[in-house]
C-alpha cells in the first residue's frame, strides 16, 4: 500500500463503517481491514490517519484499531507470516513516542499500550535508546508531555509487579533504576512542591495531583521486585509526604492518589527491613484512625457505580480490579499491617468495629453505611490468605468469623423483602463467598435457600453476587473429593434454583450475565440427573439466548459458559437416553446453521465442538444432515484461522469413527480434500501433532482399500518434513502413527511402503528414529500403541530375522523392554522449548476448550490387548517355535543381564517359555 491521498482516503471510509451498529456494514469493514493489514505501510497509513484526520471520532477510531494490530501482530510467531515488515517496525518505534506525547489524551492512553506493548517484546534489546528518550521529557515542565511519559512508563514496567524473580528480569530493573530512579524522585520532589506554590487553584492540582498518582504507580511497580538499595536513601521521605498527603482533609484528594499513596504504604509495612518505621505505637494508631478507617467508607462515588454501574462495580469489586480504589488500598494496608503488628492492629480496629455496628442499630435507614464499613474491615482484619478457588484459606485468630455471620450476617440474608439495603445484602453475600472456607457446613447450608431467593433481587450487584456464592459453593468439595453440598441435600430447591437463574437472566441489566450462566453451568454440574426433567424447556431458554448473541458476540465470558451449558444438557441428558441426542440437534442445528453461515467466528470453534460431541454420542450410522455439512468442512479458508483447528480436527475424526464407510463409499472424491488438510497441518510446527490426530482416525477407520493409493505420498510427506524440520514433538507423533499402521496393516506392509520408498529406508528408520527416540513417547495409550507396533515388527516380520536388518533386533527388543521399564525420557533440546506455544496473530479467534465437551480418551487397540508385556511374550514363545533355538540365542549373545532379567519376568507372567 503506497502513502498516497486515495489510500488515506479509502482507509477512513473504511475505519468509519467499522463503527457502524449494523453488522451487514460493519463486518464487511472488519474484513477488508483483516485483510489488507499484512501488506507495507498499513500501520504507517494507520498513524498518518490517527495524526492529521480532522474528524475526532476517526482518529481515535485509527488509535484503537493500530493499539489492536501491534497486540495481535507485533509478537513475530515461529511458522506464521510476520505482517509488520522491518522498514515499518523501525518507522513505528522512531514516530510513537512523539506522536503520543503532541496527542490529546484519549489518543495518548492507546498509543501508551501500544508502546508498551512494542516495549514487551523490544526494550531493551531492540529499543534501547526509549527510556533515555522518555526521561528528557522530564525537562519539557509541561505536564500533558510529563504524564504522557509517566503512562507509557507504568504501561511498561507494572509486568514487573507480576513477573517470577530472575537475574534476567532484575537486569532489566536495574537498567532501568539506574536511568529512571533519580530523576522519577526528583519530578516527585517538584510536583509536591509544586502542590503548596498552587494549592489554591483548582485545576492546577488536579493535573498535579494525576502526576503524583503515575509517580506513586511507578514507585511501586519499581519497588515490587524488593531491590531496596536505590530508594533506601529517601524511603522515610517518601513515607513522611505520603502520610501528610493521605491525612489532608482535602476533596481533591478523592482521586486515585489516595488509593496508591496507600498502596505504597501497604508495600512498604510488610518488607521485613521498613517494618522499624511502623513500630511505634503513635505511628500505627494515627495510619488505622487518619488513613484506614476515613477509607474504608462507602462514598457517594460507590453508591453510584453500585446503582448506576453495577457491570463496572462488580467488575472491581469481585474481579480485583479494584487495586486503585480507596477500600481496596485501605484493605490491603491493613493486611500488611497484619504481618508484623497483628495483635495491636486488631485491638485498635475491634473498638471500632463495636461503634460502628452500635451507630448502625441506632438508625438502620439512616446508618447502614456504618455496618457496610464494620463489614469491609471485618473482611480485611480476618483476611490473611486468600484464593480464587476456595476464598480466605487462613483468617486472623483473633476474629470469630461464625460468630459474626450469626450475629450480623444471616439477619441481612434472612430480610423478607430482598430489595431492601441493597448494599448490606450484597455485602452478606460477598461474605459468605469470601469465609466459604472458614464457616461451618451447616452455616452454609443454611444460606444456600436465602441466595436461591436473593436471585430475584432488583439489583444488578444483589444478583449477580448471589449467582456467583452458589457457583463458589458447588465448587466447594469435601470428603472423599466430592462436592461438599450433594444433589440430595439440593434436591428441595433444584427447582426453584433453575427458575430463578434463567428468570434472572430476565432482569434488565442481566441478560448476558457471565456470573448467573456460570452459576447455571455449574448447577447443571452439581445435580446432574435431577436436571432430566427440566431440559426440554431449558434447552429452548439457552438456544433462544444462543440465537441472540450470536447476532453480536460481546461477553466471551458468557457465550463460553452458555456453550457449557448445552455441553452439559446434552451429556446429562443423552447418558440416560442417548436417543435424545436427534431431539439436541433439532433444537440446536437451525442457530448452529445460521451461526456457520454468518461466519460468527467467535462462535464456529465452540459449534464445531458440540457438533463433535452429539457426533460421537450417536450409536448407528451417521447421520445425511452431517454429510451434508462434510464438504464445507474441508475449504482451505476454514482452517486458515487457527482457534478451529483443534474443534474441527476433533470434528472430522468423529466423521471418521462414525461413518468412514459411508465417507469412502459416498464422498470419495472428498478423501484428497481430507489428506490436503493433513499435510497443511503436518507442515506446521505448532499444529502438526493435529495433523497426526487426523491420519491416525483415517488410518484406524477408513476401509483399506479406499486409501491404498495415497498411502506412499503420505509417508513421504512426512519423511520430508522429518528432514527439513525435525522436532521432538513431531517425532513423538511420528512413533505412535507408523506403530498405529503397524497394528493396523501389519509389519511386513510397514517395511515394505519404507523400502519401496527407498532401499534399506526400513532399517534406517527402526536404528535412527525407533530405537533411540521411542523412550520419548508419553502418555499410556501411546505407548501402547508403540508397544504392539514393536512387537509386530520383531515378531511378524521376516525380514528382521533373515536379512541385514537382522541386527536390529536385540535392539530394538532392548528398546522396547526400555519402554516397558525406564521412565520417560522428556528432555527438550533448548532451541525447541517455545514451539509449542501458540499465539493467534491477526483477528483469528483462540480457540477455547470447552471442558464439558471434552472428548474421552480413545484406545484404537481396545480390549484386543491388555498388557503389551504379556503381549511381547507369547509373541516371541510364538516365533521361538517357528524358529527352533534363534531367538534365545540371540538374547544370550546381545540382550544385556538387566534386559533379560525384566524379560524373563514377562514370559513367566504369561507361562509360556522360549525354545
């Protein structure tokens, strides 16, 4: 694409109808976008748009789009075309910085993540002169240009809060320190000073105020990898303002500073070498009176996020992304402060915690704010140790958790009208969610009615907090790891649970509620059977619901759990009646069709794996509605996008079991289509062990006859790639599928196809490639695969005993007993550790594993073979008697002692002996 005026031209238009609210607009934009952004200059175009276009809404519209294509494509995958040419990556990194900073500030904060993102993979190795480039910015002393750095630079170095520890990633820091620490405590000096010449003027403070809220980020992200000796020096400076700062009585102050002032403090109270600036007591009570508790409040700003806003209240509260509110920093203060003056800390917050309820009783209607807050520094106090999985898992002594549900929590659970204090009954909820763990089973038993009522509260937040407990709760396991609340003890309420889940989904606010869908996936989990009689009018709720948002895909959350949902409803439903699997795919099979055809691409792998699924339930032959989808199954386009390889490689081989006849007979001319798609898959790194799930399922079901003639190309495809690419991982597959053709067309036709491929190829492939790589195999089924192919190969093929192969033998039987005995030999050469990662690049959808669609593990040997070992043995009894006297002089002169011995174990195991 050149950079010329038409091009400028035809790109706004076309950024223009992505915006538009039609789908038959907007996706055909997203296409020709998809399409054309792998050719030179794009981005470059991109930018040139975002820069001089006079239409605000364009602009930020080519900010947003260029942000999304350096996330998908700037990360150069292994086997996947790099769609940023050089001359642009280079035209990129010399431009962005500039252009960010001379951007207005919806525009800078996407080309912020789009520099950090660059910064991930390039800085500093590949970008290193962009922090000396940031830090003379400094100088500039305009503050647009100043917290345009200071973004990009907490945009960059907050990976540092989450990263493991290793002298890489501490090399990395210390470069950074050492450009960045000094002039970053500088810039703190000034704003603050800064902040007294203009404490008057409003607006001034307000930029200064953002300022010091990046710098206090900063300061943290650096600090988190507990490198103190750079800050050490000014660290009671940094206390000294941001404990005036935070006690100020000031309104200006209800920005994010105060929720990463204390932050910092947070970080600081726990590291072992600062806990002396805490130790006294005067020093303590004033951080819990003047910082913790004034924060803890519930202010006017929550009530309308929780009123207004629930998506994004619930999102911070529940998710944690709460990290820059006031409640969530005071609450990790007081945790920190747990670690070392626990004792002291409970005893100043329990008289408050007494007032505080004692206010709340005086005037409930007036006061419940009171309450929420004795509730919030309750839940901080006693919260030491926490997990998603199981809540608190280790909780303060000091505070009785049961005691307090008895005598504060339950009553606002047990409210006959559960629209009133919205908040407080949120608040018991989140409770009971957060001390699951901690609280008694006959406690939560107890709840389990009350948030089956709460589903039908008003509020969004009340709902959606209630979904979320019973989810939580039957997750919970017990003894003997089953679920600690049992379908029996759920069975009074199953019916009034279902009823209000889905009407809950009724609730304006809640139609595409991610936490009620997955409170419905795991309701469907936990009482299995006892969902029987409620599927037929379930099913028709969730498809009607599938049908809507698959016209706008826009919660992947709950779209993922809806699809579990039906996995569910059909594998529950068709284990106690698999004929009700026609009865799934009338109700399912119209949206499937639509969704296909629009090409949701969100939706196709998540189709392509239920389809799966009702495929393999179906006990007679396949059915003509799949034949007829067969065909489209193989166009090259649907496999370019690599979140449906996997659904559709399980797809297809769930044609292959069930109906390989009717496809040789039926759809031959359809058998090329299918092996191309092989050969695309064995081609690639990161896919080819799809390819091998493909050719084993044609191997195992097609008739012989209909694949006799593309049997040679297929081998000598995959020898070609073995020579041009040879990886650990292909090699592995590589075993398990010529052991498979083994099993399946015997020895002699697998050295035959070898040597007719080349002379002695046989014998290359048995030294060079079995016996010294089959010790990798992993997982039981493919070594058992592996074991009969072997056993086959050293007992059913004449050319092993009569021919100069003949000294692979001992070997190979050394080979294989090494199999059987030592462990799996996983070592990965260090250029091949990454190729199994795969990253998406482009607009294709990852693919997401639907865990209730999960396919059984399949052995194509079956029953035929029980134990390989007694397999071996009666195979070499067999051969010893057609050859009288060979096969123990062969393991006497060749077999070494600890070989033999194992092997004798065998033939004893299977009475049988050699002669």
């Amino acid at each position: 694409m050149e950079l010329n005026d038409g091009n400028l031209q035809t790109l706004t238009e076309y950024l223009q109808k992505t915006l538009s609210p039609d789908p038959a607009v907007r996706r055909p934009a997203e296409k020709f976008l998809e399409s054309v952004e792998g050719t030179q200059n794009y981005s470059i175009l991109l930018l040139t748009v975002l820069e001089k276009s006079q239409n605000e809404v364009i602009r930020v519209c080519a900010a947003v789009t260029f942000k999304n294509y350096i996330k998908r494509n700037w990360r150069v995958v292994e086997d996947e075309p790099n769609k940023i040419s050089d001359p642009d990556r280079t035209a990129i990194k010399a431009n962005i910085v500039n252009l960010m900073l001379s951007s207005p500030e919806q525009i800078q904060k996407q080309l912020s993540d789009a520099i950090s993102i660059i910064g991930r993979e390039d800085f500093p190795q590949k970008w290193p002169d962009l922090l000396t480039e940031m830090v003379t910015r400094f100088q500039s002393g305009d503050f647009h240009i100043i917290n345009g750095i200071l973004r990009t630079a907490h945009s960059l170095f907050k990976r540092y809060r989450h990263e493991f520890k290793s002298n890489e990633l501490w090399s990395e820091i210390k470069l950074v320190l050492d450009t960045f620490a000094q002039p970053l405590t500088e810039l703190f000096k000034a704003t603050i000073d800064l902040c007294q010449t203009h404490a008057t003027d409003i607006n001034a403070l307000k930029v200064l105020f953002s300022s010091l809220t990046l710098i206090s980020k900063l300061f943290y992200s650096l600090n988190f990898q507990d490198l103190p000796e750079f800050f050490e020096d000014n660290m009671e400076t940094w206390m000294t303002n941001f404990h005036n700062l935070l006690t100020l009585d000031n309104k200006l102050l209800q920005t994010d500073l105060v929720s990463n002032a204390i932050q910092f403090l947070a970080s600081v109270c726990e590291r072992p070498h600062y806990k002396h600036l805490f130790e006294d007591q005067n020093v303590l009570t004033s951080i819990c009176e003047k910082v913790i508790v004034p924060n803890m409040e519930f202010r006017s700003a929550d009530e309308e996020a929780f009123e207004d806003n629930s998506e994004e209240y619930i999102i911070r509260d529940l998710e944690g992304s709460d990290i820059d509110t006031r409640r969530r920093a005071a609450c990790d203060l007081v945790r920190g402060l747990c670690k070392f003056f626990e004792g002291p800390v409970t005893g100043i917050f329990s008289g408050y915690v007494s007032s505080m309820l004692t206010e709340y009783a005086k005037n409930p209607g007036v006061n419940w704010k009171h309450k929420d807050a004795a509730i919030y520094l309750v839940t901080s106090l006693a919260s030491k140790a926490q997990t998603q999985k199981h809540g608190i898992t280790q909780a303060n002594e000091l505070v009785n958790l049961s005691e307090f549900f008895v005598n504060h929590i339950l009553v606002d659970l047990k409210s006959p009208n559960v629209n009133e204090f919205p908040v407080l009954k949120a608040d018991a909820i989140k409770y009971v969610m957060t001390f699951r763990s901690q609280l008694p089973k006959e406690q939560l038993l107890e709840t389990v009615p009350l948030l089956v009522a709460h589903l039908q509260a008003e509020s969004i937040v009340q709902h959606t907090y209630a979904a979320h407990a019973l989810e939580r709760l039957f997750t919970m396991r017990g003894a003997n790891n089953t679920t600690l609340i049992t379908p029996t003890e759920m069975a009074p309420f199953t019916e009034q649970l279902l009823n209000n889940l889905f009407k809950s989904l009724a609730i304006p606010g809640s139609s595409e509620n991610e936490y009620i869908m997955k409170a419905i996936m795991r309701s469907f989990s936990l009482l299995q059977e006892a969902i029987v009689p409620y599927i037929p009018t379930l099913i028709g709720q969730l498809t009607h619901k599938l049908l809507l948002v698959s016209k706008n895909p826009s919660k992947p959350h709950f779209n993922h759990y809806l699809f579990e949902s039906l996995c569910l409803s059909i594998r529950i439903t068709c284990k106690a009646n698999p004929d009700t699997v026609n009865s799934f795919e009338e109700a399912l099979f119209p949206v499937f069709t639509e969704i296909l055809q629009n090409d949701v691409q969100e939706f196709v792998p998540y189709v392509f794996q239920v389809m799966s699924l009702l495929l393999e339930i179906h006990t007679s032959s396949i059915p003509s509605s799949y034949m007829a989808l067969f065909p489209h199954l193989l166009q090259p386009a649907l496999w370019e996008r690599t979140g449906n390889i996997p659904p559709l490689v399980r797809l297809l081989q769930a044609y292959l079991e069930k109906g390989a006849a009717t496809i040789a007979s039926a759809a031959a001319d359809k058998i090329p289509g299918l092996l191309g798609v092989f050969q695309k898959l064995i081609a690639s790194k990161a896919n080819d062990h799809q390819g091998f799930y493909l050719l084993n399922s044609i191997v195992e079901h097609m008739p012989p006859d209909s694949i006799t003639q593309y049997r040679k190309q297929i081998f000598i495809l995959l020898f070609q790639r073995l020579q041009s690419s040879k990886t650990t991982k292909f090699v592995k597959s590589f075993l398990v599928f010529i052991n498979l053709y083994c099993v399946k067309y015997g020895a002699i036709a697998l050295q035959e196809i070898f040597d007719s491929i080349q002379p002695k190829m046989f014998g290359m492939v048995v030294e060079k490639i079995i016996i010294p790589e089959v010790q990798k195999v992993s997982g039981q089924v493919e070594k058992k695969i592996c074991a009969v192919g072997i056993t086959k190969i050293l007992t059913e093929c004449p050319a092993m005993m009569d021919t100069e192969y003949t000294k692979l033998w001992s070997p190979l039987l050394q080979a294989l007993i090494g199999l059987f005995e030592l462990p799996e030999d996983d070592s990965i050469p260090d250029d091949e550790h990454f190729i199994d990662i795969e990253d998406t690049p482009g607009y294709q959808t990852a693919f997401s594993q639907l865990a209730f669609a999960g396919k059984k593990e399949h052995d194509p040997i079956g029953d035929a073979v029980s134990n390989p070992k007694i397999l071996l043995a009666q195979s070499l009894h067999k051969l010893s008697t057609a050859c009288p006297g060979r096969v123990p002089s062969m393991l006497s002169t060749s077999l070494p002692a600890e070989a033999l011995q194992y092997l004798q174990g065998y033939l004893q195991a299977a009475t049988v002996q050699l002669v």
